[in-house]
C-alpha cells in the first residue's frame, strides 16, 4: 500500500449497541448519525480538521474522506493498536520496538488516527509520542511502585465503585480508552479489561449510591466513560440523576483531546439534560490545543458545562514553567479551567515519567504571580496507600512574629500582615 496505512471505509464499518467497546468488532452497517448530519446539514458548523491533519491525512490516509474522519466510531475502528500500524508512519527507535507486543507487557496500545496525526514522527522526544508510544523503561521496576497505588480496591465496597471520601464517590463505568496512556493510574484495569463493562455491571454501584444519602457527588469515570454509546450514557446518567440526594455529576475524560469527534450534536443533546453536570478533560501538553479540541471544548461549554483540567506532570514531557504556562493560558482560552497538576502516580515502570516532587512546587512557584490566577491549577499528590489528594505549595507563609504573620510573595519578597488583636 506504498506506505499507507490501512483502514475501514465508514459505509463498510458495523456497529451495534452492546457491552463491547466499538473497536470489538460486533458491528452493524452505520452511519454516525450525528456526524452525518453535521456534514449533510450546512446550517449546522462541520468538524474542523487543523492542517497539519489533513496532510497527515492525505498520505496516510488517502481514501478517507471528511465525513469518515470526523466519524468517532471511525477513528476507533481504525485506531492503532500493533506493531504493524505503527511503523507504517513512526520511525520506531529499538527501545520502542522491544516494548510494543512484549510479553511481559500488560498495557494495550491504541492511539486514534486523530491524535497519532499530532505525533511528531522523527522525534523520539515529541511530547504525545512519549505519552502514547510505549518503550522498555516501562519493564524497569522500581522500589515504592504499584499496580493499585492509590488502594482503589480496598476502598471499593462494591465493584467497579471507589469510595474514599465522605461525600463522594468514584464510578468506573468502564475499562476502555480511545487511547491509552502509558502512565496511566489505572493500568491494571484497562489492561485487564479493555471493553465497555455494560449495563448489568453497574447496577450494584447504582444501589450503593442510592442506598447511602451521604453520597452528594459522583465522578463517571474509567476507562474513558465518553466512548461508551449515547444509549448507555444517557441510561446512567438518568439513573444518576433519579437519586435525589446525588446533587451533582462529573464526567472524568481524555475524549475532546485524543478523540474530539465524539463530541456529536446527539451526545451534546443528552448531556444538557443532567446538570448541574461537570467535565474534567486530561490534558498533557501545548500540543494537543489542536482546532479539533478548541471545538470539542466549545461545544461542551455552550452547553453549560463547566470544564476543568487535569493534568499529569511528567519528566521530559512537560516539566518546565514554560510548558505548563503555555497549557494552562492555552485552556482557559478554549474555555478549560486549569483544576489539577498530578505527582505521576507510581505505577509498576513508571520511573522514568515520575519527576521529583519539587519540581511541581517549582512550577507553581513560577505560575503564581507570574500570570492570571484563573490560570493556576493546584498541585497535588494522590497518597499511596489511599490517603486521597494532598496539595502541596510553595512557602508563602514564614510564620508568626510579634502579631504578625509573616509572607513571602512570588518574587520572593517579604511581607508582614497585622494578626487581630484576640
């Protein structure tokens, strides 16, 4: 095929609506009814594909035409998942041949048509190659790692349900990505899993929730909960929001970064009717703030959904004030809230991502003060063992002295402010 990579037609691609996710194979002939529809319809505003994507498209990709790229179900049909389809447009240094289809390798490798168009195919280091393509390092233990860090099983008192915190709960709907991570927390999941648990899966976390009324808020999340079907969405989400005292909904995701064609006008139809309903979208780096993503975010926002970021610090990928402060003013200009810096949890192989903890310090220090407080996340650790997010900040506050409390600002200056009189 001269190089390009192999694909399948949109009029050729089967679907149907069960437990398994799109890329399954159990599939009906399909139209993505919403995407069709944009396409069809010129008063409705097509899907923006960046430049640099439509020449990745062209020699790529030479037969797919617009309205297949811009199908969600698609780009998963198509996503890269081997050896065979990568090398077809990376050239892939040894350390990463020896890594794809290891043995001893647990985590799967898919990155979407879209997003491997961002990837930088002469450069070992681009920041999204790091982020998707998987090398050797990943095989090195290291002293302190672990498949479940965060103790997600012990605080699960039913399955596929987190319940660390007094308030709140944490629903994983599925063990599926669009793309997968090679950092990513829940590896032992995804990598066991792989496919959309369904319906009958969840009915034991959505007693549990009905059943304890302290529980006000639930995070969906996953796997990637926006690649499951507009029908499953929208049956959990109505479940959700039947339970009186659940008093808002979160949507944890990577889909308007690694897959923004999901956001079809059907899902944006369902979505609105569940609030007060929130989106926190995993960003990485500058890079991703592609047109594709800009519109995602801009559709989700028109809706009303309030948007956040979160955001994994990673060695090498985006581990400089520089890189973080392009990312955070980059988001709140597509409308993202910059919410979370993450310490990179310690999940077996994992060093070679992990900075040292005060280099997040570091990089808030050279936030704060230096641009707009809108666009200045909270830097925090997810404690091992179960201990929930711990935030860290510089030492702004120097102590007490004389009645007075006494303050380091941004520059590094001293200030004292007058404590009341008891």
């Amino acid at each position: 095929m001269n190089g390009e990579l192999e694909f399948e037609p949109l009029g050729q691609a089967e679907y149907c609506d069960d437990d398994e996710p799109p890329s399954g194979g159990k599939y009906d002939r399909y139209v993505d009814s919403a995407n069709y529809l944009e396409v069809k319809n010129h008063s409705a505003k097509a899907f923006p594909i960046n430049d640099n994507t439509q020449s990745f498209i062209k020699k790529f990709y030479p037969g797919v035409t617009n309205e297949e790229w811009n199908s969600w179900r698609w780009q998963l049909k198509n996503s890269i998942t081997s050896i065979k389809h990568l090398i077809k447009f990376i050239e892939l240094t040894p350390q990463e041949i020896e890594a794809i289809d290891n043995p001893h390798h647990s985590l799967p490798l898919r990155i979407t048509p879209y997003y491997a168009s961002l990837i930088g195919r002469d450069n070992e280091r681009d920041p999204i190659r790091r982020c998707m393509v998987p090398t050797i390092n990943e095989l090195l233990l290291s002293k302190g790692e672990s498949s479940d860090p965060l103790e997600e099983q012990h605080y699960s008192p039913v399955p596929n349900l987190v319940h660390r915190y007094p308030d709140r709960v944490l629903f994983l709907t599925t063990g599926f990505c669009s793309a997968y991570c090679r950092y990513c927390t829940r590896s032992h999941m995804v990598a066991k899993d792989k496919c959309h648990v369904g319906v009958e899966a969840w009915q034991p976390a959505l007693e549990y929730i009905r059943n304890h009324s302290e529980v006000r808020d639930v995070l969906v999340s996953g796997g990637d909960p926006l690649t499951m079907s507009d029908s499953h969405i929208e049956y959990l989400l109505q479940n959700l929001r039947a339970i009186k005292h659940v008093e808002i909904i979160r949507i944890g995701t990577k889909v308007p970064v690694v897959l923004p064609q999901r956001i079809t006008h059907n899902l944006l139809r369902i979505l609105k009717q569940y609030h007060p309903l929130y989106i926190s979208i995993h960003f990485a780096h500058p890079a991703e703030l592609t047109p594709e993503t800009a519109e995602a975010c801009a559709r989700l926002a028109n809706i009303g959904i309030p948007l956040g970021s979160q955001t994994v610090l990673l060695k090498g990928i985006n581990d400089n004030v520089d890189t973080m402060k392009r990312l955070m003013q980059g988001l709140l200009k597509i409308r993202v809230r910059p919410y979370y810096i993450y310490q990179c949890d310690p999940i077996p192989g994992s060093n070679h991502f992990r900075t040292k903890v005060s280099k997040g310090i570091e990089i808030i220090k050279g936030l704060r003060g230096f641009t707009t407080g809108y666009a200045v996340p909270t830097f925090v650790i997810d404690a091992p063992g179960g201990g929930g997010k711990i935030p860290l900040l510089p030492e702004y506050f120097q102590g007490e002295i004389d009645g007075k409390v006494i303050l380091k600002n941004y520059e590094d200056k001293t200030f004292y402010y007058p404590n009341p009189i008891d």
